[in-house]
C-alpha cells in the first residue's frame, strides 16, 4: 500500500505541476490576481485521507508472499492480482504449449498399444514433453528399404510434419536426433528450442539426451539435395557415402564429461549400419504442423 501512496502522491505533484503551468500562462490576468487555488491544501488533506486508510489496510490485508516474483509485484500493483484464466483464455505454459522449452531430461512418455507393432517401444519414452507424445508414430523411411540417397529420403518423409531419427552405427551404438519441425525440402534453417540429440551407450539403457543451445535457430537444416542435418555440424548424415559425422557444443550441448562427439567411441565420424525415420500419424483431413515453409527461415 505504501507503493499505492507513493504513486498517488507522484500523480498529483504532476498534475500539480501542470495546472500551475497553465495558470501561469493562459488564464486570464484576472484570474491572477485571485488568490491562489488551494492546490497545495487539497494535496495535503488527499495525502492524509491515503495515509489513514493505509494504516486501516495494512492491518487488514495479509502479508505480501516474499517469494513472488518481482515482474508479477509489478503487474499487480497496476493490473491487480494475476487470474488463472484473464478473460477466459489459458495462460501460457508448458502443459499446453510443451514445445516452447528446451527438451525434458528427467521426464519420460508412456508407451502406447500401438508401438510395439510400429517397432517405437523404445524411442516413445524419449518424446515426454513434446508434442508427439501420445500421438501414433509410423516408420517412414528406412534406407536399407528405400535407398541410401537424399531423394529417397525426401521422398519419404517431406511434409509429415514432426520426426525422429534413429541411427545405428556399424559397432553398434543407437543414436539419433528429435526434429519438431520437419523436412520439407526448401531449403531452409529450421528453427526449434525442442529439438534434440540422443544416444543408447549401453543396449537397452536410458537414453542420454541432448538440447539444442545457442537459441532455437539452426535445430535442423533442410536441404534437398542432403540427408538429415542437425545444426551446422551436431549430427551431419551423408546417406550416399553411409557416414555420420558430429561436433557438438555450438548448436547442440555437448556430453556431461564435455566430449563433443555424440557417438559413444568418441569418434567425429561413424560408418552407418541403418537409418529409419519416423513421424507422426494423422487423420485425412488433419492439419500436419509444419508441413510448409517456416516465414523468415529461408537463406
């Protein structure tokens, strides 16, 4: 309340400020030579009338939580206390808009009845807090099936909206990385603050994931005439040579001991034993996100 007084107070020495401007030089010579309005009166019974109803307040109101963040002090003292749904929208958050933060590490998503049959058992837990999490996920494109090229690889997965990427390396090692926006073939740097690296050390284990750093841009590269692309150098897939490269650190965090490859041996590049792609399952008729050019993301 004595932030309510101190502002009342600062908008009538303005206002003070102001008629005494005016009545200095626009009202008449007349006017003048009345005796000064009782500006300075009114401002001291309107400063008592605040201070005596503060005290009431103080007593009567609770005291103020000491862990509310400083920006919500200042909303509420202009707008009053913060409503869970202002004019009857949602706020925003991470329930409702998962996407808009960095990927979870501590968070995993339930299977669904049809991953086994889609041979997804493995990788749903890996999309927690995405908005692919209890969607249906379908393989699209598996280059031992449909050939080691970039044109193959378009061909299949262009405009389906959100993927995942599993890799597997000739000793072994699963890796791979989570695109929210997906491939269209534009030529564009996509940009998304979700996207995310991953890798299975050890058959069977938890996947150690990586988030996208240095801001959302650059997540994924979308080149036609390329494979799959994860930053300018993160996790780099030559689908016609069968080689994988990665430097984490710039566009991807590096592992927890700071080695910045993400395969397992530590090796900047790997020789590839398979690559499959999958993406979300959607009704005729549904919108697929992103499944066109992204304004502003072109060269």
């Amino acid at each position: 309340m004595q932030k309510k007084v101190a502002f009342s107070l600062l908008i009538l020495i303005l206002l003070h400020t102001g008629f005494s401007f005016t009545a200095r030089f626009f009202i008449s010579p007349i006017h003048r030579l009345r005796p000064p309005l009782q500006l300075d009166a009114l401002m001291d019974d309107v400063v008592k009338f605040f201070i005596s109803n503060n005290d009431n307040e103080i007593e009567d109101k609770p005291t103020p939580k000491v862990d509310e963040d400083p920006v919500e002090k200042l909303f509420s003292f202009f707008w009053g206390e913060k409503e869970d749904s202002p004019a009857g929208l949602a706020r925003f958050g991470r329930d409702k808009y998962p996407e808009q933060y960095p990927c979870t590490k501590t968070e995993w998503a339930s299977l669904l009845p049809s991953d086994r049959a889609n041979r997804f058992e493995q990788y749903r837990p890996m999309l927690a807090r995405t908005m692919m999490e209890k969607r249906e996920m379908k393989l699209r494109y598996d280059a031992n099936s449909h050939g080691w090229s970039a044109a193959s690889f378009h061909s299949k997965v262009d405009k389906l909206g959100a993927s995942l990427m599993i890799l597997e390396t000739v000793d072994g090692q699963i890796c791979g990385g989570y695109n929210p926006k997906g491939w269209v073939s534009y030529g564009e740097y996509r940009s998304s603050i979700a996207a995310f690296l991953f890798s299975f050390d050890v058959s069977n284990s938890t996947p150690l994931k990586l988030e996208k750093v240095g801001g959302k841009g650059l997540a994924v590269i979308d080149e036609p005439e390329s494979g799959p692309k994860f930053g300018a150098d993160s996790l780099l897939v030559n689908l016609s040579t069968k080689m994988a490269s990665s430097k984490l650190g710039s566009y991807y965090e590096r592992r927890p001991d700071e080695t910045n490859s993400l395969f397992k041996s530590r090796k900047a590049q790997m020789k590839l034993k398979s690559c499959l792609i999958f993406t979300g399952v959607y009704e005729d008729g549904e919108e697929i996100p992103f499944s066109d050019a992204e304004p502003f993301a072109l060269y």
